[in-house]
C-alpha cells in the first residue's frame, strides 16, 4: 500500500505513515540507498527488520525526496544527515510512521494493540495516572499512555529517564483521536507537552513537537 497519510501538522512539522504491504523485491527497488545504508541492511538477518528498514527509507522519500538519509548517533537516535529537520521514527508490525519538523524537537510512537498490556501496566503506569474501567475502552486507554510515554521519551533524547517514575500522563478521556498532556521531570529536565493521538485499524498513534532547551 505505501504511504497511507502525509499530514502537514503546520507549515515546518509533517507526519507521514506508511502501511507495509510490499514484499523485499519491490521495497528494493522503491528507495536509493547509500553504501552506509546497505551495510546496515545486509546486517539484519530476519525479513521483518528488513521491511521496517526499508519502510522508513521509503516513507522518508515520500516526505523528502530521494536525496533524503538517516544517520544514527551511539544511542540510535536517529538523525537527518544534512541536519535540516528533527525527525523521530517508529514502527510496529506493518505500520511505519515518521515525524519530521524545521524548528520543534519532535517525538512519535505507534504501537500493534495485540497483547494483554494490562497485565505489564504496572512497569509504565503510576500512581497519579488514571486508567477507564470500561472494557471496551481500557486496553486502547493503556496503549495511549504507553505511546505518549514513548514519545516523550523520544522527544527528551532518553536521558536517564524512567517511563513509569519520570513521566506523567494528566487524566483524560479516551476517544478515537484527541489530545494529551504529559510531564517530564527528572534531575535534567522539568518540562510539560502537549501530545495528540489517533487510531488507525488496531494501532495507537501518539505524537507531540516542542521548542525547549535541554537544561
């Protein structure tokens, strides 16, 4: 299927999610690649990190252009190799998504809603969260707060940060899409963001963007 949505959030921030349908062959033969690429895609040994690699190569140039490359620093933060945009990727099963923004630190995550996260929700949830008691709505619910805390993980550079004691994710009503406030506190960092989130199929999706220096 290929790029699913590009969604220009303002005139620097774009958000764009691809939908891996395509086998090895024709992701292969959608995206330029340079020698550090192809290195990196020879070394994974098992066909689903080889779509997700070649995914995100694809989407960046759906966003981008062909001329567009990813580089990673010794945490694996992904980075744009000529430094013009902040970028943050994520992807799970057959969803790959890409933030990219001019002038904000950005951070997204997705996530497939097939396990039984309420019985893991002890290691990212604490005691200020509140989680819906409705069946129907309580796994969405527990997969939100797990996408927010991810992004803000993402978006703080990981730095010493505990999901479950260091971020908090204000109370809200869970809807299809909506938006959520999240804090950030640590010994470095002491700082709120607005996220957004959406479903698409049985996926979570939650992003935000933010100008804020690192103290």
């Amino acid at each position: 299927m290929g790029c699913i949505t590009k969604h220009y959030l303002n005139e620097y921030a774009v958000l764009g999610v691809w939908k891996i349908e395509e086998d090895l062959d024709t992701l292969l033969g959608m995206v330029v690649m340079d020698n550090d690429d192809n290195k990196k895609y020879k070394a994974f040994s098992s066909t689903s990190r080889k779509l997700e690699f070649l995914s995100v190569r694809a989407l960046l140039q759906e966003l981008l252009g062909k001329e567009a490359r990813i580089v990673y620093n010794k945490n694996n933060k992904p980075f744009l190799k000529d430094g013009s945009r902040f970028v943050s990727i994520s992807h799970s099963n057959k969803l790959t998504s890409i933030l990219l923004s001019t002038n904000e630190r950005v951070g997204i995550d997705l996530e497939y809603m097939s396990s039984n996260i309420g019985a893991i929700a002890f290691k990212f949830i604490n005691r200020k969260e509140k989680i819906t008691k409705e069946p129907l709505s309580r796994k969405y619910h527990l997969y939100l707060h797990w996408c927010a805390k991810e992004a803000l993980y993402k978006i703080c550079d990981k730095e010493g940060i505990s999901i479950r004691k260091n971020i908090t994710i204000e109370p809200f009503e869970v809807k299809e899409s909506g938006e959520i406030r999240g804090h950030v506190h640590t010994r470095r960092i002491n700082d709120s963001f607005d996220l957004f989130y959406t479903r698409y199929d049985n996926y979570a999706i939650v992003w935000t963007k933010k100008n804020y220096d690192k103290v």
